[in-house]
C-alpha cells in the first residue's frame, strides 16, 4: 500500500483546517485562543493544529504550560514554491492549448 506525506495541498483542503491556519498566521496563538473563536471543539482545534505542525506549515513555542503556534516560514515557503510550480506549469500547458486552438492544429 502506497502512503502519502502530509503537504500543505491536502491539509489546507479541510475548510476547519484552512480557518485555523489563516488565523495563526494574522498572529500566533494557542489553542485555547483558536477554540474560543472557532465553532470546534478544543481537542478538535488541537487535532487540526497537530496535522498543520506535521505538515511543516505550522511549528510551536513552549511558554509555560502552553504552546504557541504560528506560521513556519520554512514550511510556509517551501508549499508557495510548490504551487508557483505547479501554476507555472498548469497555465504553460494551457498557453500551449489556447495556441492550438487558435492556429487550429490539434
């Protein structure tokens, strides 16, 4: 059986998931922060920050007993280079298309 890596393109396509990534990256926050603010559970907050950390786009701070989460800039750039190649090659391959079409070749 093949496995997957989690990645940023899968992670963010759960909307609770993609919510609490864009609030963690307008400021750094813990869980409880997030939960009071989201329509989830704690636990479930805590879950979705999980598989954020685990997908490299969020990392965490021990402050006391708490952990604060923000944005991991490595992560972070590492997906946007991601999907500027994959824009990159998607809109090549339909520059190419729109070309055909319009000299009408196939």
């Amino acid at each position: 059986m093949e496995t997957y890596e989690l990645d940023g393109w899968g992670v963010l396509g759960d909307r609770t998931r993609r919510t609490i990534f864009e609030r963690i990256a307008e400021r750094a926050q813990t869980v409880g922060e997030l939960a009071a603010t989201m329509p989830v559970s704690r636990p479930a907050v805590s879950q979705h920050v999980k598989v954020l950390k685990d997908a490299g786009l969020v990392v965490d701070q021990p402050v006391g007993n708490r952990r604060i989460y923000r944005v991991d800039p490595e992560g972070l750039a590492a997906f946007r280079a991601q999907l500027d190649s994959f824009w990159t090659k998607t809109l090549a391959v339909y520059k190419q298309s729109a070309d055909q079409d319009d000299t009408g070749e196939t």
